[in-house]
C-alpha cells in the first residue's frame, strides 16, 4: 500500500467521523422536536412539581440546551446511551445489544443468499440477452424491487404459518426455548431459531436479490465488449469458461462494493420486515420505542443503525478505491 | 431500498451521456417523446400512472362508500367481515339484513375495501408525485452549484450529501413523522430531505463534464453570468437525468410512504394502501385467510412502483446509449 492509498484512508476516516457527529448532532436537534418534553410519558399526573423537578434534573433536562448537548456528546462518547423508560432498570445499551446481533444475523444471511443468487442470476441473464427467458426473469426481478416487503410477507405468513401451519409465524422462538439459550452460540446451535428465521430470511433475500442481479447482467453486458474478453473467445475457450473466468470475475467488482453498502442500508431497511415478524432486532425495537414514546431508546437504536451505515459506506469508499485503481487515482486528487 | 439509485449514479456518472445542444427546450421534449416511443415498458409505465391518476381524481364518483364510515345493516350493526359477493355465500347476506354488494368485502370494522382502495390512490400518486418533484428541483439544483462552483461549494454541498448518505432513512421518516402532526406532508418533507442526495451526486458528476465544453467557454466569453451560464445553458441537458431520477424518486416515495403508513405513523384520518395492510394486518386477517383484504392493496403499490420503474428504466435507455443493447 503506498502513502497516497494510506492517506486517502486517513482522509476518508476524518471524513466520516464528521458526517457521523454531524448525524449525531441533527438527531440531538431531532429529538428536540419531540411533541412535549421527552419525559412527558414517564411523568405521572401524582407527580408533585418538585419531583417532576428532580426528575427532570436526573436526566439533566433542566439545564441550557448547549448544555445538554456538551452532556450527549460526552455520554455518547463514553456509550452511556442512558435508561429506557419502558423497560424498567435496564440501560438502552443493554436492550441494543440483546437486539444487534438478531439484526445481524437476518441481514447477513439474508444478504449472503441474496446475492449468491444475484449474481448467478446476473451471469445467466447475461449469457441469455435477447431470449424470451431473460424478458421473463428481469420482469420478475423487477417485481420483487417493487413489491413491499411487508406485503410479501404477509403473503407468506398467511401460506406458510396460518394456511398449511408449516412455519412458525413470528419471534425467534417459543419461550420455553428461548429460556435454555444461555449464550448467543446456543441460540445459533438451536434448530428452533434458524426454523423462524426461514420466512424473514427468505422474504428479505426476495428484495435484496434484485440490485445484484441487475447489476451483474449489465456489468457483465458491458465486460463482454471489452477486448480482452474477446481474446479469449478467440482463444477458442468454451463460452462458460469466458463468462464465468474472464468476463464474471472482473464484473464483480461494483457488485463488492453495492455489497458492502448493503449491509448498512439493510441494517437500517430491516424496520418493516422486523415488524412484520415480530423479529427481535433493532429496527423493531425502534418502532416500539417510537409509539411508546421512549426516546432514549428511539434515540439510541437511530445512533446505532446511522453509526453502522457510515461505517459501512466508508468501508465500501475505501474497497472501491483499493478496487478499482482509476477510482483511487480520482480518489486521491480530490483529497489533497 | 435507497441504495440502487446510489450505486447505479455511481456507475453511470463516469459513463458519459451523450450531449446534444441547439434548442434545448425542444431537445428536452425530443428525448421525452424518444423515451416513450423507443420504450414499450415506458410507455406502459405511463400508461399505469395515468389510469391511476384518473381514479385519484374521481374518486368519491368511483368509490360506492364513503371509506372511513362503517357500514351498517338494518338493525344498525356494523357489517363486520362481510365477504366480497362473488365469494360469499348466497343468501347470507339477507339473513343478516344487508345486501351484498361489495366488490372486495368490508374490513373488521365493516369499511368498504373497494372504497379504500380506491381513495387510496391519491395518496400515493401524491407522495409520490410531490416528493419526487422536491428531490428532483433539490438534486438538480445541488448537483448544478456544486458541479459548476467546485471548490468551498462544492466540498459543502457534498459533505452535506455524505450526511444525507448516513441517515437512516425509513427510521428518520418514522422518527418525523411521530414527532410532528401525522401528515403525508411530513412524509414527503422529510423524504426529499434525504433523498435529493443521489440525484445530487450524479447531476453535479455530469456538470463536470458539461462545463469543460466549448459551448460553455463561448457563453462565459459572450459576457453570460455565472447563472445564466448554469440555468440557461447547462440545465437544459442534465434535464433528463432529473427526469430519470425523478422517475425513480416516485417509486421510492410510494414504496416508503406504504411503508411507514404501514408501520403506523400516517395520519389515520387519510386512506392510503400501506394504511389498508396496517389495518388488515392488525386485525388478523392473515390468520382468516381474507385474501381479498390483503392482495388488492399491495398489488396497486407493486404497479404504481413498477410503473415508476419501467419509466427510469427507459430514460436510462436513451440517455445512456450503450446500455440499450440490453
């Protein structure tokens, strides 16, 4: 790696460590607008003024506003993200972190499957331009962009669970089950949790599938003009052999780089599929926290999904440079 | 689901369009009509908008109920669950003393679907509509400055389009959307001020080229100010990419506005089909099976979506000459 790639990784990290407390500072603003004072729901009618007063001045809500935004930052940074208000005694971080790795492990798997059969489907729309086939297939992809997600599964909650009661229908499992996971591994090791995994996965993976796939065919549409793909056609090399060896590998590259932004922007998508299905994670959590008017929550489960989408847009800049050498040239220039 | 646009702008910012100047307003209508003629699925996708664009506007003629009003049969009950008429049972209806005629049933609360349905395509055609025309005015304009501008401009347009990148989307919707009053107007409020951002990036990439050509040098030579030079000659040929984003900001802003309608944050007082599925979804419909509740709806969002889809597509087509092989 030579110190013009060193630096434009150093550029792109103070960059995003900029949008990131930009982000923080408009949710701090954000949660400002908030109908009535942030505590309105926790504070009963009972309450005299002096503790409503005490109250306020636990969650430092009496003080200045500068004040109180010196006082989020510093927390944030310390990732004291405060206490729910619905959960009692617990800290948001704790509900987070019991969430995150739900999220993860629907978006990953979802996202593996989705792009595995996005990019062969991508290959063979290719290989097939023209045929009534490819027609059928981009339509049927297109359809899958445009369908909701929750409507897609809520069609298959009322086959697979309610009509032929195949599948379980919400959760991650009963909580009898869910009592015997001590660690995360047991719950990975559970055939319970990966059977009401299926219909989320499956229902996400539907939508994801489709931006590989027609990314795929018209990278590999535009790989197979370039020359060297005709070499080695004219090298007499099987047509298999020229679209997946020579023509797939080098279409792969932006398919990478929409993987990696993926992740984050599925991370912060996954709100509606988790309700539909009642899905443990993040994205449901702040639906609840929301209506429940729970806004440490709400404003933490935000600060988590926006972290995660710059971290992962910043990785994506950086393996599209490393990737790509005309990007990281361009790359480069703008930086110094 | 924002995250086509970005990686498409992406690809195609470096991919060059092909620049025709002369009369740019008849240029402009040229690759309009070139659009729709060349492309059959475009075509069809207008096709679709304009079929709902008339139900929209006839609604209340269309729709036989009022859809927020529960109906009632003769002994003043609501008509709860009732069957559409071409799947219930003959003669159920008049032993519960109501005649059935309802295309697509009632709901829980003994709504007309039909009627919903129906009254659901002006939200829709309006979010999606007003929104896109927001993000397309914003990134058109964003892309212009920071393109034409460079330097401090540009580096703050563009960081502002970074943040805008690292904003979750559909959570800030719902987060607005909850602090202020339920409206469809905060929906498109807080939607075009998240998603110009693609639009911004692509149009300001396709500025850098414009810019370098002769016709530009000759305009600020012939005394043109810096405006001018912006809006009277560089606008018109970046027009179309506004067009196809445009296209495409319609199908993300119908697909978002279900979206949170169905997570619960629209005004209940407005019929939307993402409002319909919430409701459906609600009261155990998938569990009765009430097919007839829960396809309909959808179905107008997966049209109307693709219908913005199709119309993109063929701007792509024609703007980016060597795609259309495919």
């Amino acid at each position: 790696m030579n110190r013009g790639v060193a630096y434009y990784i150093l550029g792109r990290f103070l960059q995003s460590v900029m949008v990131l407390w930009i982000i923080v500072t408009l949710l701090f603003l954000l949660f400002r607008l908030a109908p009535s004072n942030p505590l309105a729901s926790y504070i009963d009618t009972t309450f005299t003024k002096q503790q409503e007063a005490a109250l306020l001045a636990r969650f430092g809500l009496d003080k200045p506003l500068g004040e109180q935004y010196i006082i989020y930052l510093v927390n944030l940074l310390k990732l004291d993200l405060g206490d729910t208000f619905s959960y009692s005694g617990k800290t948001v971080l704790d509900i987070l972190g019991a969430d995150l790795p739900n999220t993860i492990y629907l978006t990953l798997t979802s996202l593996l499957l989705a792009y595995a059969v996005g990019v062969l489907g991508g290959i063979v729309m290719a290989a097939m331009r023209g045929s009534a086939f490819e027609r059928i297939g981009t339509t049927f992809t297109l359809m899958t962009r445009a369908a909701p997600q929750f409507w897609v599964g809520m069609l298959l909650l009322t086959f697979f669970a309610f009509q032929w009661k195949l599948l379980p229908s919400s959760g991650i499992g009963p909580p009898m089950v869910r009592y015997r996971w001590e660690t995360e591994w047991d719950k990975l090791m559970s055939p319970v949790f990966w059977r009401h995994m299926i219909l989320p996965t499956f229902t996400l993976a539907l939508y994801l599938h489709g931006l590989p796939l027609l990314l795929m065919r018209s990278n590999m549409l535009e790989v197979l003009d370039q020359d060297y793909v005709t070499m080695s056609r004219l090298a007499g090399y099987s047509e298999w052999r020229v679209m997946i060896q020579t023509a797939a590998r080098n279409a792969m590259l932006p398919v990478l780089t929409a993987l990696t932004l993926g992740i984050g922007y599925s991370i912060g998508g996954n709100v509606v599929i988790e309700h539909v299905f009642s899905w443990p994670g993040l994205g449901r959590t702040l639906v609840r926290a929301v209506q429940q008017a729970d806004y440490p929550l709400a404003q933490g489960a935000f600060f988590l999904i926006a972290v995660i989408i710059v971290f992962m847009n910043f990785i994506a800049d950086i393996l599209y440079s490393l990737l790509d050498p005309r990007v990281g040239a361009s790359a480069q220039a703008q930086v110094s | 689901m924002q995250q086509e646009a970005s990686v498409r702008g992406e690809g195609r910012g470096k991919e060059t369009m092909e620049f025709r100047q002369s009369s740019a307003l008849r240029q402009l209508w040229e690759t309009n009509l070139e659009v729709f003629q060349r492309d059959k699925m475009a075509l069809f996708g207008l096709c679709i908008f304009a079929v709902f664009a008339i139900v929209a506007v006839f609604a209340p003629q269309i729709a036989p109920n009022d859809p927020l009003t529960p109906l009632k049969n003769n002994e003043g009950d609501w008509i709860k669950d009732a069957m559409p008429y071409w799947l219930a049972e003959p003669g159920e209806d008049e032993e519960e003393g109501y005649t059935n005629n309802f295309l697509l049933g009632t709901t829980n609360i003994g709504r007309d679907i039909y009627s919903q349905l129906i009254h659901g395509s002006r939200s829709a055609l309006l979010v999606g509509f007003s929104a896109a025309a927001a993000v397309a005015v914003i990134g058109t304009v964003v892309g212009l400055l920071a393109g034409y501008y460079g330097g401090l401009v540009d580096a703050i347009l563009m960081r502002a389009a970074d943040v805008a990148f690292g904003i979750p989307f559909i959570p800030f919707i719902i987060v607005v959307s909850a602090f202020l009053d339920p409206s469809i107007w905060n929906v498109v409020v807080a939607m075009a001020a998240l998603l110009w951002r693609d639009t911004g990036r692509v149009i300001r990439s396709q500025v850098l080229v414009i810019k370098e050509q002769a016709f530009v040098s000759a305009a600020r030579v012939s005394g043109a100010s810096d405006l001018r030079i912006i809006f009277v000659y560089i606008a018109p040929s970046i027009l179309p990419l506004t067009f196809l984003y445009g296209s495409f900001a319609i199908a993300w802003a119908i697909l978002t506005e279900a979206s949170v309608s169905f997570l619960g944050f629209s005004d209940p007082e407005t019929i939307s089909w993402g409002f319909m599925l919430q409701d459906a979804f609600n009261s155990l419909a998938l569990s009765r099976e009430a097919f007839y509740w829960i396809v309909p709806p959808g179905l107008c969002i997966m049209l109307t979506v693709m219908a913005g889809f199709f119309i993109g597509r063929g701007y792509e087509e024609v703007l980016f000459p060597r795609l259309r092989r495919m």
